[in-house]
C-alpha cells in the first residue's frame, strides 16, 4: 500500500491536516480506536483565538507569561497570527461557533487570559462539534482499528508505519507521514484523556532516535470529577469558572484566593497546586455554581448538565467534588515551525504530540485545539510546497508480542507511580523511585505497547530530573 499521506491519528491535527490535502492526492487516515476516541472529542472548553489584530500583542503576551519563560516566541507568534484567518476558514466551511441573539460571535474566558477570546461550540461541545464537522467533511480514506506498531524510518527519511489492522501486521508506505496521535495521558492513574491516548508514537520515537522536547511539563487540570469508574475523568471545563463557578471547601470557602490573588481564574498550574495540597490537608474540595441561573446553565453547558444529572448531581443547585487530573502534555516530539519533525524529510509531528515551543512550562487554556489547525496546516502547506523524491523501499515486519498476560498489572503500577511520583508536586527522591519502578517494569516479561509506554514515561523523569528548578507545570517541593 503505497499513499501520498499516511496520517496517524484523527483528532484536530490530523482531520484539518487531511482537509487541507488535495482531493486528487492518495491519502489514508488511521486511527486506534472508533474515530471518535481522541481527546479532540472530548475537548470543552473551546479554541482560543487573537479577537483581531490588535489584540493579537496581547494573546501573544498571555501566551508566554503561562508558558513561564520558556516558550518559543517565534511559535506563538505563528500561533497567535494564523488564528484569525483559521477561524475565519472554519466559519467559511460552514462550522458554526456558538453566537449571541444578533448573531456576534460569543467569547468566553479561561485562565490566565486577560480577556474573554475563547470561541465554543455547542455550549460546552467545541470538541465535540469540531471532530463532527472535520469528519463529515473529511474527504479521504480512514481506517479504524489500525495500531502503529512502528515507525519505518532510515536515514532521515520516514517511509511508513507497520500497524496492526484486523488482526495482521502490515506495512503502509506513504511519501509523507503525519504523526498526529495525541499526548501521554493513559500513563496517569487520574486523567481526562480519552483511552487511546497512550504515547505509543512518543514511544517508538524514542527507539528511532527521534529527539522528545520539554518531556517534563505535564498539565493537571484543576477540576476534574475522578469518582467515575471509568479511565477517562469527567472534565469541568476552565470555562464554568471563565462564567463564574466557584472552587470551595466543605465549608463554602473560597480558599484559593489564600494561594493567589487570582483565585479561580489564576492559570491552572496554581489552581491545581492550591487544590492538591488544601485536599491533602484533610479538606474536601468541590466547584459550585452558586452563581447559574439553571436555564442558563442548561443552555451554556449542556454536556456537564446531562453528564452529572447521570451521576445524580443536581447541578446547578448542587455542588460536584473536584480533583485535579493530568490533562495535557506540553513536551512531545521536537518539530519545526513547518512542523517537520528535526532530522526527517517528509515527517511531521502535529498537536499535542508534537513539541511545537508554544506551550513552553505550561499551556494557555484553549490554545491546544488552535495548535492543531495552525501547525497541521503549515505541515500540509510545507509538504506541498517541498515535495520530495523519495525512492521506494521496502521494510521487514517485525513481529513483536504487542501484549503479555502480565501488562495489565504493570501498567496500572506505571499510572499509579506516575501519578504519586511525577505528578502535581515532585520530589527528588520520589522522582528517583519512579524511574526505579520504570526500571524494574522494563526487565520484566512485557508486550511492546508497555514497552512503549515506558520509553515515554523514562523521558518524563528524566527531563524532571534534569530541572532542578520549580517551573511552570514542574513543581519539585525539593
Ligand atoms: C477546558 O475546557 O477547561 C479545557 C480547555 C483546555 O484544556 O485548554
């Protein structure tokens, strides 16, 4: 199977990277799981954009104080620039972002923004309705159920992938490849991700030399509701405070502002701290809104109502129990602002598995989904513009035992240690334990997706352990 494109994955990136390829161009789409199993799906909040020109300063400035000093000025400014005419094709396609009565578009706020610039969609749907709209206007093949099992590269050049489809491994040859796969959230016990979203392509970067950036920096969410069975935890998007939802304790206080003068709508690094170490004093934390009329709440967001009317909340009236989760990986595989991955030819790296320098030591909210469509087009728009030749060659499929009847226990060690050892607040000493356990799971009998999943967590500790500094989402007690 030879494409022009072979793209990894179906969120954002890789769907408005496939929308922006030419329909004459031999294009495959894989994804993991139902299409739909990706954290672009699951995303509420919305997508940030600069309002117009002149507010990009201002976006770009809210931009690099989140990313504590360490983002790439150049990539934001690339981000905050192209958002405009992004927004505008979208409304152009036909997307419809949620509108006032006159029919102006509806901003919200998100931490750390100093103005209302977020675009939503279906209330508290953005996501949701964005994977929608990308799909039913997606005009290539897609198959489901197709596992990357390795990447097919020599020599500065990517040939394909070997996936697992139906049972049978396979090479697909393609003369560019789009890894579009999402971040590492399956390695956290707590997490918003969807279940797909386990760092496999972080993982065979790693065996292929290919350079991992900013590893250290892991995005906890502030509020999360984690006492759902399931392995993805119900987000409460940074919006409901953007509106006014409150975080209190069990006696109705807000206490945040004891952390920080921002209170709720401080950037969530500190909101996530604040709630970790105030729950680990012995006090329950909960987001209330207090502040909704219930009509409103309804209307504005209808995924939340619904999903905690299931759980027998009755929101607005009654408070929801909160946690922070991990939510959102900052680091990933070095790319350019071509979104070529350094080293390759026809390899790039889009969303939130790349490492674009957007983000730096910590996300601006809702500037992930923008991420995706600014850096997958410019991937498409380089791919076109730069053809390479590249000469045919055919690889041997490795067939390695993907799972062992032992993972499942070692995986659930790796979330837990994660989590207890590289998480919200890191110690030396426990950093030094989790690459132990790393270690130790490594010797042991294991599938290749575990494998993989370790060769991301081991960058993880090793990029914490050499910053010896508390920075943005890297907090050492320490
Ligand atoms: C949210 O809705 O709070 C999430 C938005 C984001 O992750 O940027």
């Amino acid at each position: 199977m030879r494409y022009d494109y072979l793209i990894i994955g179906t969120g954002v990136a890789g769907l408005y990277a496939a929308l922006n390829i030419p329909e004459d161009k031999n294009v495959l789409i894989i994804s993991k799981d139902p299409l739909w199993e990706c954290n672009t799906f699951y995303a509420q909040g919305g997508i940030t954009t600069a309002k117009d020109e002149d507010d990009i300063p201002s976006h770009i400035e809210d931009t690099l104080k989140a990313g504590a000093g360490l983002c790439d000025p150049k990539a934001v400014e690339i981000l905050s620039r192209n958002s405009i005419n992004i927004i505008k094709d979208l409304i152009e396609r036909g997307f419809e972002f949620d509108r006032d009565k006159k029919g102006n578009l509806l901003f919200t706020k998100e931490a750390a923004h100093s103005k209302p610039r977020i675009l939503h969609a279906g209330g508290d749907a953005t996501g949701r309705e964005l994977h929608l709209f990308l799909m039913r206007n997606n005009r290539h093949k897609v198959l489901e159920g197709c596992i990357v099992t390795d990447l097919l590269c020599d020599d500065g050049i990517c040939y394909g992938a070997t996936v697992r489809y139906r049972g049978i491994l396979q090479n697909i040859y393609a003369k560019n490849v789009l890894i579009a796969s999402g971040g590492i959230g399956s390695l956290y016990e707590y997490n918003t991700n969807a279940k797909t979203i386990s760092s496999d392509l972080q993982g065979i970067a790693v065996e292929k030399g290919i350079k991992l950036k900013d590893m250290a920096f892991t995005q906890f969410h502030p509020t999360v509701f984690i006492k759902d069975k399931r392995a993805r935890k119900l987000l409460l998007t940074e919006s409901l405070r953007g509106e006014g939802a409150t975080v209190v304790d069990e006696n109705k206080k807000r206490f945040l502002f004891d952390y920080d003068d921002r209170g709720e709508l401080a950037p969530r690094d500190i909101v996530s701290r604040a709630i970790f170490r105030y729950q680990q004093a012995g006090h329950s934390v909960y987001l209330s809104f207090d502040n909704f009329d219930k009509a409103f709440f309804k209307k504005r967001f209808p995924t939340i109502y619904k999903n905690f009317q299931e759980l027998g909340f009755d929101v607005p009236k009654q408070k929801v129990p909160i946690s922070p989760a991990f939510h959102f990986m900052m680091g990933g595989i070095e790319s350019d602002y071509y979104s070529k991955v350094k080293g390759f030819l026809n390899l790039y790296a889009v969303g939130e598995v790349a490492c674009t320098g957007v983000h730096g030591a910590n996300r601006l909210a809702s500037n992930s989904l923008l991420e995706g469509l600014v850096f997958s087009k410019r991937a498409v728009e380089d791919s076109l513009t730069n053809e390479v030749k590249i000469k045919p060659k055919e690889f041997k499929i490795n067939s390695y035992p993907l799972i062992k009847k032992d993972d499942k226990k070692y995986r659930h060690l790796l979330r837990k240690t994660m989590w207890e050892k590289v998480g919200i607040i890191r110690t030396k000493k426990g950093l030094l334990e989790a690459a132990q356990t790393i270690e130790d799971i490594s010797k042991k009998d294991i599938g290749r997706f575990l494998k993989l999943r370790l060769n991301s967590a081991k960058k993880i500790v090793e990029s914490a352990l050499s910053i010896k500094k508390s920075i943005g989402a890297h907090y050492l007690e320490d």
